[in-house]
C-alpha cells in the first residue's frame, strides 16, 4: 500500500526552534525555546487536527504546578456542625432545625425546651467547589402537634467566610 494521502487543509507554516512567537493580543514577541508550544486544543468550524491548528487559533500557557496526586486537592472534605442550644428573643415551645448543604440535608430531634438544647452532631460532605462558593442553611421550625409546622428564621453560612477562623469555635 502506498501513503495516505495529504490531507485537504491549507498548510500552516510551523515555526523553527529559534523562530519567535508573537501574542496577538498583546503584541509582545518572545523567542522560542527548543520545541514550539504544542497546541492542547482548537476551536474551529472547519475539520482540523491537532498537529496542524486552524488559522486564528491561540495557544494558551498554563501557569502552575501541575495536579497531581500528591498536590491535588482532595475530591471531599468534611465539616462537622454540632448544634448545641438555641438563643433566640421570639417563643418557641417545641423547636428543631433543618440544616440544609447543596443537596445534603439534616434534621435535629424535636427540643422539648424552648431553649432548644439538642447536642446533636452533623457532618457534611464538602467539595472544594462548596468550600469556595456553598453556603449552610439552618432553618428553625416550631413542632405543632395537629397543624403544620411553623417556620420561625433562617440563618446562612457562607463556607467561604470561615477561612481564617479557627477549627472549633462558637457563635
């Protein structure tokens, strides 16, 4: 059999080792050290290959080391949430929480005192992604025997606002 044949698409001219590459939005220039930067990837409505980038498409740099299992951060980290007692200025004879994390969602017994002292513990599941942007809801409900149950408040904690405080800590 022969050689395959040479593909249809226009040929891109390919820089030596000592040619220089010129940013297009910067206009900056800089030499090129051995081998020119290998294209990771190329937007283009015309059929190209990797090898050969379509005209107009920019070769990006990454910064940074890169992840590896030894720098990668872990996949789920936990946070515990203990829920001690309740303040709180307006009656409540039989109160609870719904503590609610993306998708996750706990729930304490029913307090007997309107103090609502429960010493429950909770633990939540976090990605990094919801360490940096989730927030913890937790919902105070009154328990009421034969109507629904009343709503009272909401509290949200931002995950991000916790970076700097220490491990444990109240209020």
């Amino acid at each position: 059999m022969g050689d395959p044949p040479a593909a249809s698409s226009p040929s891109v001219p390919r820089p030596s080792p000592s040619a220089t590459f010129t940013d297009a939005a910067s206009g900056r220039s800089s030499p090129f050290r051995g081998q020119p930067p290998k294209l990771l990837a190329t937007h283009s409505s015309s059929s190209s290959t990797l090898a050969e980038p379509a005209v107009g498409t920019t070769v990006v740099h990454a910064q940074g080391r890169p992840l590896s299992p030894t720098n990668r951060p872990p996949e789920f980290g936990k946070m515990h949430l203990f829920a001690l007692r309740l303040l709180l200025n307006v009656p409540v004879k039989r109160p609870y929480l719904i503590l609610t994390l993306g998708d996750q969602v706990f729930q304490t017994s029913v307090s007997d005192r309107a103090t609502g002292e429960w010493n429950e513990g909770f633990e939540f599941l976090i990605t990094y992604h919801t360490q940096l942007f989730g927030t913890c809801q937790l919902d105070l409900w009154d328990s009421v025997t034969l109507l629904p149950d009343r709503h009272i408040g909401r509290a949200e904690i931002k995950l991000a606002l916790l970076d700097g405080l220490p491990a444990d800590f109240t209020r």
